[in-house]
C-alpha cells in the first residue's frame, strides 16, 4: 500500500465526530480483528494526503477506513477526493452511502450540492443544500449558504444569494445557526 500505512492517532479538521458503525469492533480490547482506531488512523492519513495534493493516495486510504470500518465521515471524504478527479457523479454516489450511514451528518448534503452546481444541475442541487442547512450534525454551518449564493448567482436570483449571504455571515439564528 503506497503511502497509506496506519499513523499513531492526531488530531486534525478532519476529526470531526466521527461515531463509527455500530459493526466495528470497539477500541480497549486486544483482537487481531481491525478497530475503530484502525480506520480511523487510515482516515487521517487519507486526510493529511489529501491536504498535501497526493489524492490518489487519500483515496487509497479513505478506501481502507472504509473497509476497516465504515462511517458517513470516511464516505463523504471519499467522495471529496473523488471531486478533486472530476469524477463528481462517483463523489455524489459516496455522499448518499453517507448519508445512509449516518442521515445526521451535514456535510454529504452540502457536498452533494456543491457537486450539482459544478455539473450545472442548479434546480436538482437547492433541495440538497437546504437538508444541508438543517442538518443535525454539520459544521461550518455558513458552507451551504455560500453554496446557495453561488447557485443563485449563477440563476440570476441576485436577492436571494443576498439574502444566503446574509445568513453565511450573521447565522440563522431561528435554526442555531452562529454567525461566522
């Protein structure tokens, strides 16, 4: 495996909450079975190649989180890889397994619509971004509203991006949403 051996555990933005699957054998206990740990050690590692612009490896990585132990976090960034390939319907695909995995988490919904804007699919991507904007368990809350803006932009709808932005930077207070 190129460049994606397990590293001790580091804490990065790339941690984000990560619950892991209720199939994964829990961490304390000595087992030749691979544990959360494991994945997850594969994930920052997926993680840190990535930021470093070694993408293919991310994916190698990501791959091998997953298979150790899957989460909706592994998935999304996964797909996240994949749209640095130009390869966003595969990106997508791995986005609604995390959603799957894990309805909670924000950031597959986001990143599903973010990839629909880039596709041109303007009308198909709003409903994602919304479900990304009411999302349990998402940060930074402001992605999908710039989202939206661009989106918006992009239509011609210039008040309504006004009025997305408006939300990125003071927050939606009605939905807890913090200003940035």
């Amino acid at each position: 495996m190129t460049g994606c051996a397990p590293s001790p555990r580091s804490s990065s933005r790339a941690d984000s909450g990560s619950r892991g699957s209720r199939t994964c054998r829990p961490t304390g206990r000595r087992s030749s079975l691979p544990s959360r740990d494991d994945a997850h050690a594969y994930f920052e590692r997926g993680y840190r190649a990535q930021s470093e612009g070694r993408v293919d490896d991310a994916i190698e990585c990501y791959r091998k989180s997953i298979e150790l132990c899957p989460t909706a976090e592994a998935h999304t960034f996964l797909g996240w890889a994949y749209s640095f390939q130009g390869r966003h319907e595969d990106a997508i695909a791995e986005c609604k397994i995390a959603i799957s995995v894990d309805p909670d988490f924000g950031n597959p919904y986001n990143d599903i619509g973010a990839y629909l804007v880039e596709l041109g699919r303007l009308d198909e991507a709003i409903p994602w971004l919304e479900r990304a904007k009411v999302a349990p368990r998402y940060e930074p809350r402001h992605f999908p509203h710039f989202n939206l803006a661009r989106l918006y932009v992009k239509q011609g709808q210039i008040q309504e991006a006004i009025h997305e932005l408006r939300e990125a930077i003071h927050g939606d207070r009605a939905a807890g949403v913090r200003p940035i």
